[in-house]
C-alpha cells in the first residue's frame, strides 16, 4: 500500500477493529471471533492492566437467587436511579439481558462467590428495590468477593485467548479514519516501537472507557483519560451528557481508591463527627444504601456543616468493624487490603475515612441500544453514523442517565459488548469490502505524534504538560464538584477555555521514539482537554438539578425543560450544544413517568 | 507477536521426581548402617572376622547393593538437575550428563563387582 | 513536608545510551503514606519528564508497576516510600528484557500463560442456570484466582532465570492450579498430562522466592506442590 505516501505507516486488514480491552471491548471482541471474523483489539495498555480490573461490588442481574428479583423491577430502579434521564428502551434491554448473561459468565469461569446452595451469591447495592419499590431492599448484585471486576476481565481476557482475538497491545488510538460513508479505519501509534499503524476495518468499535482523570482526585486509573470520546469530537460528532460525572461517596479520602458500596450492602454504614448515622436523615428508608448521588450530596452536605470528621473535618467515616473479622476477610478482603495499605486503617477495628470521589462518567459516545453511534442531522436526532460503534462506559446509550446504580456498570459493559458484536455481524454482512481511502487519511493522526515529538527535538520552551494538566483537574475538580452554581461554574469554563488556548504552546522533554510515555500522556491530555470542555459547557448550560449534577442555584429537577439529553460538538470555535429527546418509550413494557425521587 | 512455540510435555517430570524421592528414602534407611558398623568396629563390639562375617551375609550384600543403586540414582538426579540449571547448552548439557552417566555406572559395576566378588 | 527521598533509578534508553546506568533523584514526601509509584511521578512530572515505566490503576489490582525495589519484587503503588533504605533502588523486574528503563517485556510471560490454556474448559453440556458449585469448592480457588499478573513472582525465581523458556514460572503455574482445583473445570486430566515434564513444573526447587515477591500475598509454591500432590496421586 506504497500509495499511502510512506513506508512509515505499516497498513493492517481486518474485519473489526476493536479499540479499548476492557470488559466492553473484550465482550465485543470475543462474540466476533467465536463468529469467525477477523478482529483486532488495539489497546494502550496490556489487557489485563484495563480498569475493568478495578471494578470490586458485583454485576447486576435479577436472579433471584437470594430473594424473589424481576428484571423489571430491575428496569424499575435503573430508571429511578437515572434520574429518568435513562433510555428506556436501552434500560429494557440491560435488564432483561442480564440474567442470561450473567449465566454466561459463570459459565466463561467466573469464580462468583457462592451461596450454600451453589448458586451465585448476590448482595444488596445502593439503589435496588423489590416489586417497583415498595418490597423493601432487593439482593441483586452478583459477587466475586470484591473483586468482581477483576474476576470478569481475566475470564474475558482468557475467553479471548481460546477465541484467538488478535491483540495490538500498547498501541495508541490517534484518529479516527472517517469518511461520507462512515468510520472506515484507525490510525495507531505503536508506543514500544515508536511506529505508525493503519488500520482498515469495515467496523470501529471505541471501548475506550471513563474519562475520571479529568478530575484531579478520583478513583479511576491513570489511563481513563475518554480517548474514545475526543476521538469521535475529532471526527466532528458530538459526545452526550459529559456534565453527569458520578461521585462514588466511599472513595479513600484523599487518596482515591475505591471503598466498595458492597460494604454498605454487607451492613456498613457511614457516620460523621459526632458519630451519628446520618443517613437516616436523608434517606429514611434505604439509608446508606440509597442511590450514589443522594449519598454522595449527603456526605457533601454534612461536611459544609461542620460535621465532617478529621483535622480538617473534609470526610466522614465508613463504619465496618462490626460485621466480624471472617466476613470481611471472606465477603471484602481486597477493602481490606486496600484500606491497610491507603488509610492505614485495620477496617476489621477501625473506620475507614472516606469522601466522594469522582467514580464514572455517566455521558459519553451517543450510541443506541445497538450500540451504533449516532448524531443528530437535522430533525432527526439518531442518524446512524455506519462503521462507528461505542460500548462501555465510552459510550452513553444511555442506560445511566444522570445517575448509575452500583453494579450496573459491569452488567453495561457485557449487555452492550455483546449486542453491539452482534450488530456489528449484521454490517459485516452487508459490507463485505474494505472501503478506498483517502492517499492522505493518515496524516492527522500522524500530525498529532509528530507536533508534541519535535516539540521535544527542538527543544521548544513552553508550559509542561503535567503543569497543564494539573491546571485543568484543578479546575475541574474546584468547579464542577458536587454542588455547582452557576457563577463558579461560569469562572470554571472561562478558566478551562484559556488553559486549552495554552495547549499549542505545551512542550513534552522527551523526544524519544521507543516507549515514549510522556508523548503518551501528552496525546492523553488533549483528549482529557476536549472532554473537560464539554463537561463544563455542558454543565453551565444546564440550568436544573437532576443526578449527580446537582446545583445550588436550582435545586429542583426541571422534567419541563431539562428532560434531555446534552449534545456537545467540538470546533475550532468551541464547544457547541444540542440537546435531543430522552428516549422514554421501552422495548415492550409501559414507560415509567418521572416522579419525585425518594429512598 | 512473539510466540512460543508449544513443544508438548516430555512426560518425565513425575518419573524423575519419584525416583530421586524413593532413592532419598532408601539412602535414608540404608546410609546410617555402615556408620554404625564403623563405630561397631571402633568400640571393639565386632573384630575383623566378625566384620566379614556380618559384609559376607547374602542379606548384607542385597542391602549392600541397594544402597550403591540408590546412592548412584540420587546423585544422577540431583547432577542431572544441576546440570540443567547451571549449563545452558543443549550440546554440553547432553554430552556432561551422559559422560555423568557412563563414570557412575562404571562405578557402580565396580563396586557391585566387589560386593558380590565377580571373577573372584 | 521537607523530607527529602533518595532514589537511585534504572535508566536505559536504546536509542542513546550503549549500557544502562542509575540515576540519581531527590523527591520530597508529598503526602502521608507516599507510594513508590507517587515518587516515580513526582520525577516524571517535576524533574525529568524522560522517565519511562508502566503504571495503570495506581491501587495494586491491575499489575502495571511491578519494579525490583531495593533487590525485592513488588508494585511501585503500594509500597510505601517511607521506610525503605535509601537511595531507593529502583530496578526493571530481573531477568527480563528491558525495552526502555523500567519498561520490560512481557510478551514472553503471557505467552507461557497461554500455554496453559487458562480457560474453563468443559465436555458436559452447558447447564441453563449457573454451574453449581459449593462455598467450599469455591474456597479452594482463593489464593488462587486473585493473580493479577504482574509477574513479579516469576521474575523473582533462579530456576526461571535459568530455565524461563521452558519452565513455567510461578504465577502461570499458580493459574494452571486455579483451573486444575476449580470444580467446574473438565480438563484436570489434560491439564496435568500437559505439566508433567521436568522442565515445565518440576524446575520448582522449592526456592520460595515467589511468595516472598507476591505483592497480593499468594502462594505460589504451594500451587505447585498441589499440583505434583495430584500428579503422583495419578501415577499411584
């Protein structure tokens, strides 16, 4: 393929090209190759290093194992939990796939914690209820002790061993190849060998996970930095509802890690200062285990009032110590790690320190329940965008609206991994050949190493990109917390704006091909950079509390204006927003009109 | 991608791990028994003649025997091994463990020559 | 906060340098119960951007970082900082080709756990519900299945820095433990059929560096000596 201009480019054919090796996009990669077709996942990091790994609670699926469960009650919580922002028609579709695929699971080697009677075990998570919520705490969540997520990404990445998946690790997504008829390939950046990758697909699926780390203290790993979603704003198409970043009440305070809310589901509970529970007061009947963002506000709002714990009184406490020394060793021992090593506390005796933590990105990649990209044209607000595909938390399909229930995020990745595979075989029927490119596609992918490695051989002056980076999390973190108002916010975006004016100046020291992780981070903040302007445009504009976006200066959730979803586009100009309806119609069963939301 | 390629299992391990454990267990029942003929000997509890007596007994040169076997089984192994971790080469791993092989098992046949008094 | 850290770091970069060499850095204690891999990124941040390693979830569970730190295995984001002689020396795993400072090869490690086929393999039709499988069968997979592939048991075994083409290592064998005593696995008689070989599985000298190395603190030695219990339970 000499006409691509450059030997430089090393040109690779396959059916799929799967972008991301997380449980998303091992799911999808590995229901192509049991088909028979020719996939490559192309992933930055090896596969098992993911952060599907950290993923502790369980996955969500109405088995009913524990207690009576429905997946319609399931269907039920979800939608509550989102805030009805949630697609219903998506939401549908999880809930009653989970059962199924759970099953699968097990049956892939998941080694699921058991019940006395071999059954998977399941726990109660925050949000879940029985028969539409008036039958009290439903047990939903299906557990491999805590570490769930863990237990899941090796059975996947094991599956797709077997499966002889085609793995490009440590290969950095540059751009995406689009054209009139859709996304047709990927350009790549070998980052161990330092060399250009094209890679022709008839199908693109972005698995590339949250974008977390656009916030400075957050549970995510270093590498969720939403690479999917600046890809699909380089390619012109808009990212959905990035404002919703949901805050997980029980990550370690100061430090991140994640506390599981499988303690809370196992009996643990939060206190303040004075030692008191409470949240008995804002959430009488599910209490610790109401949805994420009552709890995380909770939290929020006992320490604006004086009651936070420690010298500088900005957390509260999780207690556990009273669930017993075996059951924490046998239901939590990675919180107990985890807890030993990041507060040193022995949560067997003592109460760990904890405060809300920025977890999930709720909005991403705008997909329909297929998995399909879609952007509006128009009057029509989900034109197809063919060849371009989003799953995971990449993608917004939504099933999480403004707030994600616990344990639906691995349910997410399996549920729409599968189904966007399978959609994917209806394309590849359809198209059976690679499509012409154009001579010069791989340039801008090019470009973008090429700009930040001479920056480095020219030894050019220039803020660093750590320095920036940390500008921007700063930002984000000081004016897009929990509570927002619209003056902080405002100071916020106009901040962000002028620090993104500061990328083009931006210097990298390293100028080395070989392993170059500073390059590597380098790419990765402009992808933060993109996201965080949408989240924060996207946030200012939204002027009604709704989720985990939760404002001073409107505290109402406003279904008459409001119930939509944030479209956000992202030109040389800035950031343009759209909205498109909530999609409240499901599959077969009746809607569920919005009501006030109380636990 | 580099691959390795699946060379199969040689299907010895076991074997090589039973007969270094079985022989350990015989030298460890048979070894103290010269050791005590020798403090026999040194206390005056047995003379000369009686020493013959007892290494001329046919059960005396049966454990005899058993112990030359298992004491040359137990060093092959154990050498063997180190052989294997220590020299890298195929070629010279081949070529010290079958001379190893030809110096104890001459060896042995001497000593079993003596034990049981061939051509004597 | 002025506490100062030595550290002395592994460099090698092919493209510049013949032989690798160490290089010195101060770093200053940021916070309470600084970790390795926070230093590491104070460096790369602050004072020298060219500073190349591996390093993912920052919490210990994804396997990114493991580094040979003061002669011992271990992952840079949960080992504390405070308390290790110093200058902290800071090495890529052993016996293991470095491609650029810290940054080692591993495709050779997951090739071997290839080898093993690390997948529920069944003959008998898939059940509709779940396989059952009691708390006590699913007790035996802890200390089992919580590997997370860091390698920093493997690299740490003589007999693998010696034989590590053909024997396994300890942590693909602890995974070829964990489907061996899982109870919904059909493949035991393969699986075994497949280590017993004096290279594969009986390199094991029983040298134990591994369980020191495990920064999850599983045992791979005692995987393996579960694995030659069964194999001459089969051959008696």
């Amino acid at each position: 393929m000499a006409y691509l201009s450059t030997d430089k480019v090393e040109h690779h054919f396959h059916d799929v090209v799967i972008v991301g090796s997380g449980g998303a996009g091992m799911r999808c990669a590995l229901q192509l190759a049991d088909a028979g077709h020719r996939v490559a996942v192309v992933t930055k990091v090896l596969p098992t290093r993911s952060h599907t790994v950290a993923a502790q609670g369980g996955i969500n699926a109405s088995l009913g194992n524990v207690a009576s469960d429905h997946w319609h009650w399931h269907m039920y919580d979800t939608v509550k939990g989102s805030d009805y922002l949630g697609d219903q028609d998506a939401i549908e579709y999880m809930c009653r796939a989970a059962p199924l695929l759970v099953r699968e699971l097990e049956h892939q080697g998941v080694p699921f914690s058991r019940l006395d009677d071999g059954r998977i075990y399941q726990r109660p998570f925050g949000g879940q209820s029985r028969e539409f919520g008036e039958g009290g705490q439903a047990s939903r969540t299906c557990a491999a002790a805590d570490r769930t997520g863990h237990a899941i990404l090796h059975s996947l990445y094991q599956q797709n061993l077997r499966a002889g998946t085609h793995f490009y690790q440590e290969f950095f997504a540059l751009d995406l190849i689009t054209g009139d008829d859709g996304c047709q390939g990927l350009m790549a950046w070998d980052i161990a060998r330092g060399e250009y990758h094209l890679f022709q697909a008839k199908a693109v699926i972005l698995a590339t996970g949250g974008a977390g780390r656009v916030f400075r203290v957050t549970t995510n790993a270093h590498i969720c930095t939403g690479d999917g979603g600046a890809l699909t704003l380089a390619a012109g198409l808009p990212m959905e509802d990035m404002e919703f970043f949901q805050f997980h009440p029980t990550g370690i305070a100061d430090v991140g890690p994640l506390i599981t809310e499988g303690v809370r589901g196992e009996g643990g509970y939060l206190i303040n200062a004075n030692g008191e529970r409470f949240m008995e007061r804002y959430a009488p009947t599910a209490k610790d285990l109401a949805s994420r963002d009552v709890v995380s506000r909770a939290i929020a709002q006992e320490i604006r009032e004086g009651r936070g714990c420690g010298p500088k009184k900005d957390h509260v406490l999780l207690k556990l110590d009273h669930l017993g020394e075996e059951l924490i060793m046998s239901k939590l021992p990675n919180i107990h790690e985890l807890a030993l090593r990041f507060a040193d506390v022995d949560c067997t005796k003592d109460p760990v320190p904890v405060q809300p933590t920025v977890h999930y990105t709720m909005g991403g990649i705008p997909t329909n329940r297929f998995g399909e990209v879609v952007y509006s044209k128009g009057r029509n607000k989900e034109v197809v965008f063919p060849g371009l595909y989003a799953i995971g938390e990449a993608a917004c399909v939504s099933v999480h609206g403004a707030n994600r229930l616990g344990g639906n995020s691995l349910l997410e990745i399996v549920v729409f991994g599968r189904a966007c595979g399978n959609q994917v075989m209806k394309h590849l029927r359809e198209h059976r050949y690679h499509a012409q490119l154009d001579v010069d596609c791989w340039q801008r992918g090019a470009e973008r190493v090429e700009r930040w490695l001479s920056s480095a051989r020219d030894r050019r002056e220039g803020p660093s990109i750590a320095d920036v980076r940390l500008r921007m999390q700063t930002i984000m973190q000081e004016h897009f917390g929990v509570y927002r108002t619209e003056e902080l916010m405002a100071e916020g975006v106009a901040r962000l704006e002028s620090l993104a004016g500061e990328m083009d100046r931006a210097v990298i020291s390293d100028g080395c091909g070989l392993f170059n992780t500073e390059l590597v981070e380098a790419l990765e903040l402009e992808n933060l950079m993109a996201l965080a302007r949408v989240t924060a445009a996207g946030a200012l504009a939204r002027r009604e509390s709704r989720g985990a976006h939760a404002r001073d200066d409107y505290p109402e959730r406003d279904d008459e204006r409001w119930m939509r979803h944030t479209l956000a586009t992202l030109d040389s100009e800035g950031v343009k927003l759209g909205y498109k309806p909530v999609r409240t119609s499901p599959m077969t069963v009746e809607s569920f009109p919005p009501k006030k939301r109380v636990y | 991608m580099k691959l390795t390629k699946e060379p199969g299992s040689a299907r010895s391990g076991i074997g090589d791990w039973y007969w270094q454990r079985l022989s350990a267990v015989v030298l460890a029942v048979l070894l103290p028994l010269p050791f005590l003929l020798i403090v026999a000997v040194y206390s005056g509890s047995v003379d000369q003649l009686g020493l013959l007596d007892l290494l001329d007994h046919f059960f005396s040169r049966l454990l005899h025997t058993l112990l030359i076997l298992a004491l040359i089984v137990h060093a092959y192994m154990g050498l063997k091994v180190i052989f294997e971790d220590y020299v890298p080469v195929i070629g010279w791993r081949v070529t010290l463990i079958g001379g190893m092989l030809v110096v104890m098992s001459g060896f042995g046949i001497w000593w079993l020559a003596i034990i049981w008094a061939w051509g004597g | 906060m002025s506490e100062m850290i030595r550290l002395s770091i592994f460099r090698f970069d092919p493209e510049r340098d013949d032989k690798p060499f160490m290089q010195s850095y101060e770093v200053p204690v940021t916070k309470r119960g600084m970790k390795l891999l926070d230093a590491l990124n104070y460096i790369k941040w602050e004072l020298d951007g060219t500073l190349t390693y591996r390093r993912s979830c920052g919490e210990g569970v994804c396997g990114s970082d493991g580094l040979n730190i003061n002669g011992v295995n271990g992952l840079a984001c949960i080992t504390p900082v405070t308390g290790l002689k110093q200058p902290v020396h800071v090495r890529p795993l052993p016996g293991m080709h470095v491609i650029r400072d810290l940054v080692v090869d591993m495709d050779h490690f997951f090739d071997q756990y290839r080898q093993i086929q690390p997948w529920m393999q069944t003959d008998t039709p898939t059940p509709e519900h779940e396989r059952l499988q009691s708390p006590e069968e699913r007790a035996l997979l802890d200390g089992q299945y919580e590997c997370i592939l860091c390698a920093c048991c493997t690299t740490s075994c003589p007999s693998w820095w010696w034989n590590g083409d053909r024997f396994l290592g300890p942590a693909v064998l602890l995974q070829a433990n964990r489907w061996i005593v899982d109870s919904r696995d059909e493949a035991t008689g393969r699986r075994l059929d497949q280590l017993e070989d004096a290279f594969r599985l009986y390199r094991c000298h029983q040298i134990m560096n591994c369980m020191e190395a495990c920064p999850k603190e599983l045992n791979p030695t005692a995987a393996i000596d579960s694995i030659k219990r069964k194999l001459l339970a089969r051959k008696s």
